[in-house]
C-alpha cells in the first residue's frame, strides 16, 4: 500500500487551521485515544447516507450493486488497521479539499473552543467530534485511497504523516468508496487486535445504520439499530443521554426527553429533546433549528422545521418515518400531506409530555418554564396556533405569589365564583408591578393579580381574551366593577369635605392642562395619591405596548387622573390657599410620580429642578431659620 504511486514528490501544504488542530491532536495527553475510530466509522457511516441519498434520484453511480457497508480489518504484523466503506468516495480534488482544510462543523467548532480557553481540549476531544484528524492521534501516516460514485471519475490517493503537509496522487482503486490506512503508533499496537476493536464499536459506534464487519468475519460488529427505532422500554436512560450529546454536542444533559414508536395514522419513530438552556453552548449544533427527518433509515435532512410549530423550535431530535415517499426531494418534502400528519402528532405529542412534566416533576418542569416559557408564550401570540393545548404549560408570577410560578388553574381555585375573571397586570418588570396602585384594591379586597413583565405578555394576551370561560381583565382598567373598601371608609374622620376636594380635582386639571384628559376623585386607591387609567375609548394597554414594542405611532388619547380624596397628601393639599406658590410644584411632582409608576417617559432635569425645590421648602419649614 505504500507503493510509488502514492507518494508524490509534491507536498501540499496544510491549512493554517488544520495544522493547529494536528498539533494539538497529536500532544495532547488525552488517554481515550479510541475515539479515533469511532471519527472513521462516522465519517464512513456519512458517506453510505449521502449515496443512500444520491441513489433516490440518481441512476449513474458506479458499482450499482456493491453491499453498503464498513469493513475494518488489522494487520499486526504490518502494525496497521484499515476502515473500508462503499460509500460516495472522493476524487482527488474532493480529498484535498475535505481533508485539506478544515471547513466542517466538529471540528472547526472544537479548535475554536480550544483556542479560546473556553474548555479543556482534553475533556472535549472525546466528546465531540474531531474528525478525520484524530486518527493522527494514533498513527505515524495515513493513506486515504478513494474512488467516487461518479461514473466517469478517477482513484485517487492522499497520503500524510500529519505534518505540515500531505500528498495527491492517482490511485488504482477501481470499486467505489474509500479505504483509509493507517500505521500505528507502537504505543497503539493494541488496536490491531480484534478484540478490543469489537469493544470500541461495540461502545461507541452500535447503532451506526449500516453493517460494520470486522476482520474476516461474516458477522455483524454492530446492532445497527438505531437508538429511535429501538423500544423504549429496552434503552436505558444513559444511552439516550449519550445520543443526545453526540447529537447537540452540548456538555450538558437534556432536560426531558420523549421517545415515540407511532403506527396510526402515521408511522413515525421520534426521539425528541428539551435542552437544558435556551442559549446553545459553544459547540453546539443547535444553532441552527429542526429536527433530523429520516423516511426510511435515510437521512432527508439535517434540521427540518417543518416538524414542529416554530414556537416549538427549541426542540431537538430524530424524525424517522416509513410513510414518507422516498422519492421526496428536500424541497418537495414539506408539501406532502404525511408531513402535515407528522407535524399535528409532533405537536400534540409535545405538548402533552410537557403537561406530564409539570405534572410529575414540578422542579424540572420550573426550570423547563424559565427556559422556555417565552417559547411558549409566543404560541399563544400567534393567532393562527392551537392555543388550547398551550393555555395549561403557562406558568406566572403573581401579587400574592411574588416567588412562585402557578398555572392559570391554581389561579382559578382562588376565585369563588364562575363568573370572576382573571385579573392580570402589564408592566416592564416586577418590582415597578407591585408598587402598581392598581393593584391596591386587589389587595385590600384580597384578589391575586398575575404579573405580566415579558415583552411578548401583551401579545399574548391580546389573544387570550378567556380561560376555562373566565374573562382576562387587565386590573389597571378603568371602569372594574371592584368595590374595594377606599381609606375613606377606613378613616372617616379624616374625610375632606367634597367641596373642598372638589377644587382640588380642578386645580389638578388647571395645572396638567391638556396633558390629562380629565381629572376625578377615585374610590379604588390606598396607598397611592393618585393614579393614571385610560380613557375607556382609547386603545387598550396591550395594543400600546404593541404598538410600542413595534415602534409604530398609535394615536392615544391622554390619561385620566383619578385622585384618592383620602391620602394625607391629598387632604392637605385639599387644605392648602389656592395662591400658595407652591400647589403647581407639587401638582407636577405627583404627576411625574404617577408617570414613573406606570413606566411612562418623564423629563430627569426638570424633575430634579423641582425635587430641589420642594426639598428646599421642607428643610425652611423644618427650621431652616424660621
Ligand atoms: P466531518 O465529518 O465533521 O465533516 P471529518 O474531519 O470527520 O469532518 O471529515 C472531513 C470530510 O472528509 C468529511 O466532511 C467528508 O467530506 C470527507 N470524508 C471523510 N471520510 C470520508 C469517507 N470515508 N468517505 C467520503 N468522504 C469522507
Ligand atoms: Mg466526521
């Protein structure tokens, strides 16, 4: 095999790149060297998929009626170990260009990682693919023969010694496919034995879709199985966690997972993930969203999104499904009525496992939501979706349950009767929620309220007009039916007179002018002077953060400032001369209060201006000199 031909006198250079990756391969002191071989099978297992592929619609492929599959064989004399496949093969520019460059995903995202610093190279040698390279970990040289399904292409032969450079030349190989050789390092003599090369597939390349025979055996090294088409009940939890990783290359395990063997009214197997994190990690493939759609063992596509709804996008996995024609091409794959089957039962099946979830294991379905409620929130968003299924996963933090998470049920069984509604409350974080004094007549009158902070809250709700036929209202509407008891009736000695406050209410409008719509006493308010509602002819909140959010002008009509005649503050401005130079100030101030609350922009500079100026007046009154 080390014949004249397959060393040429002309040394191709290595990519920068490349020649890093080989360099750290090949020192590091990473122990689980066997890894290597299960980089070969892989990319073998790859190029029996791509013709399996290029078989679907392509007639001219050389040696028709070769058996697909992966021959591994030893020589321990000779101190080498060969990985036959027949699968698509290379052409010469095709071997310079795959094994020349590192251009692939593993690969570039591992020396990415490594240069960064971001992990251990040698923790993550083992776990994520390194390709083709890795078998320089073990071997003194490497000579990949090959030969294209093409029918009119040439052998060819590369050859390396994982230096700097490597070699081309023309090859006598005449059957399509590849065959890869490698020398072993005398440290690595073992892997010429057939014993531990069994282990080694047995351990990381079992459910490879194709037979891999090793040494002069007829029999399979392989259960070729793969992990989706198996029965649940017979994998054990390991092996799904295992598959997941070699999947998403992520380092931590899936949240939850789902394995599905369906016959009506579709066949379909699906092995289905949650991941533990909405953000990917650095090597993750999941940059890219979909499922890997198989129709019968053949891979059709790598990230297919038509599977699921796109707010279910953060989903990972295997499709694999008998009833999809075959003669599918990527393109025509999605408009085929199987497709939309699938894609019902995906969902459906989705969603009902996470019901499970929050059933069964409220702290990872807590985590589930804090990763992906948003994800879910934005199916409610969308008009068109199935909301029905999603109404029960939403999760909420509410007024009385500031630190908890409870469902829309657990709201429901606080309310007495049928007809009640939801009262919710929109606003741009939480703590700005419960200062709210809309809030104040819930409370006094002891009604939850749930807290809406998420950006697409208002989306959502505008599609969520009831639950289990309970009206969603928004608590800070002006006109609630809430006969909460005001701190009027709690202070009665208090009590302005009305005549008083009366004039109160319009020395407020005198001084807002326009930028109130109308100023009015309020009976909801407790703690609170004052507080901001719409006109009940305006655009509801929800459609002027929309709006907002979109960065779309939406005529609104100014606030109403309602006014709680019992507040002290109010009382004693009630009691203060109408010409008191100071009534504007203050005014203004409890405006640009009652603003701030409601997440309205105010003016900073003239705010402190004023802020000064009351502060001065209260350090005369306190004794300043007076
Ligand atoms: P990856 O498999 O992530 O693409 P590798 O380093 O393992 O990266 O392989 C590099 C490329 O070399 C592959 O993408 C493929 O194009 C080519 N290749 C490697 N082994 C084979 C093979 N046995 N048959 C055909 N092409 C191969
Ligand atoms: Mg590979």
């Amino acid at each position: 095999m080390n014949d004249s031909t397959s060393i040429s006198s002309n040394p191709i250079a290595f990519k920068a790149e490349t020649r890093q990756l080989l360099e750290i391969l090949i020192h590091s002191l990473y122990t689980e060297r066997e890894v290597f071989l299960r980089e070969l099978i892989s990319n073998a297992s790859d190029a029996l998929t791509r013709l399996n592929f290029e078989m679907l619609t392509e007639r001219e492929i050389a040696n028709l009626d070769l058996e697909l599959g992966i021959w591994i064989t030893a020589d321990p004399e000779q101190k080498t170990l060969t990985i036959r496949d027949t699968g698509i093969g290379m052409n010469a520019e095709e071997l310079s260009e795959n094994l020349g460059t590192i251009a692939h995903s593993g690969a570039r995202a591992f020396l990415e990682a490594a240069r960064s610093g971001a992990a251990r190279v040698d923790d993550i040698i083992g776990q994520f693919g390194v390709g083709f390279y890795s078998a320089f970990m073990v071997a003194d040289w490497i000579q990949v023969a090959s030969r294209s399904y093409r029918l009119d292409a040439a052998p060819a032969v590369w050859f390396s010694t994982g230096s700097d450079t490597y070699t081309l030349s023309t090859g006598g190989k005449q059957e399509r496919g590849t065959e890869i050789t490698l020398r072993l390092k005398d440290e690595y003599v073992e892997f010429c034995q057939e014993s531990r090369l069994r282990q080694i597939i047995k351990r990381h390349s079992d459910f490879v879709p194709f037979p891999i025979y090793l040494g002069e055996a007829k029999e399979q090294a392989n259960q070729q199985t793969a992990l989706w088409r198996r029965q649940p009940r017979e994998v054990e939890s390991e092996q799904y966690q295992d598959y997941y990783r070699q999947l998403t290359m992520e380092f931590d395990p899936p949240l939850t997972w789902l394995h599905l063997s369906v016959d009506a009214p579709v066949q379909m197997y699906a092995l289905l993930y949650a991941p533990s994190s909405s953000e990917p990690g650095i090597l993750s493939t999941r940059k890219n969203s979909g499922l890997r759609l198989y129709a019968r063992k053949i891979l059709i596509q790598e990230y297919c999104k038509e599977l699921l709804p796109e707010y279910l996008r953060f989903m990972v996995g295997v499709v694999d499904s008998e009833d999809l024609p075959l003669n599918v091409s990527r393109e025509s794959v999605q408009s085929t009525r199987t497709m939309a089957q699938l894609k019902k039962l995906l969902t459906s099946k989705v969603l009902d496992h996470l019901a499970g979830l929050a059933k069964d294991n409220i702290d990872n379905y807590t985590k589930f939501w804090i990763e992906f409620g948003q994800f879910l929130k934005e199916g409610i968003a969308i008009p068109d979706e199935n909301h029905d299924p999603i109404l029960p996963l939403l999760r909420f933090h509410s007024m009385k349950h500031p630190q908890e998470w409870i469902s829309l049920d657990q709201y429901l069984e606080t309310l007495a009767d049928e007809k009640e509604p939801i009262y919710y409350l929109l606003a741009d974080h939480e703590t700005a929620a419960l200062r709210s004094p809309h809030l104040e007549a819930f409370r006094e009158r002891g009604l939850d309220v749930l807290l809406l902070t998420d950006p697409i809250d208002p989306f959502a709700v505008l599609n969520l007009p009831e639950y289990k036929s309970h009206k969603l209202v928004n608590a800070a509407d002006a006109d609630l039916p809430v006969e909460g008891k005001s701190s009027q009736a709690e202070h009665p000695e208090e009590q302005t007179t009305p005549e008083n406050t009366s004039v109160l209410v319009e020395r407020f409008k005198s001084v807002l002018g326009d930028r109130i719509s109308a100023a009015r006493l309020s009976n909801r308010l407790v703690e609170s002077p004052v507080r901001l509602v719409r006109p009940k002819d305006g655009p509801s909140e929800e459609l002027q953060r929309v709006y907002r959010m979109l960065q779309k002008d939406l005529h609104t009509p100014n606030p109403i400032l309602e006014v709680n005649a019992g507040h002290p503050i109010i009382q004693a401005l009630a009691a203060l001369p109408a010409e008191d130079p100071n009534l504007p100030v203050l005014i203004e101030q409890i405006f640009t209060n009652a603003q701030i609350l409601e997440g309205m922009p105010v003016d900073p500079s003239q705010m402190v201006d004023r802020i000064q100026k009351i502060i001065l007046q209260s350090l005369k009154q306190t004794g300043g000199g007076e």
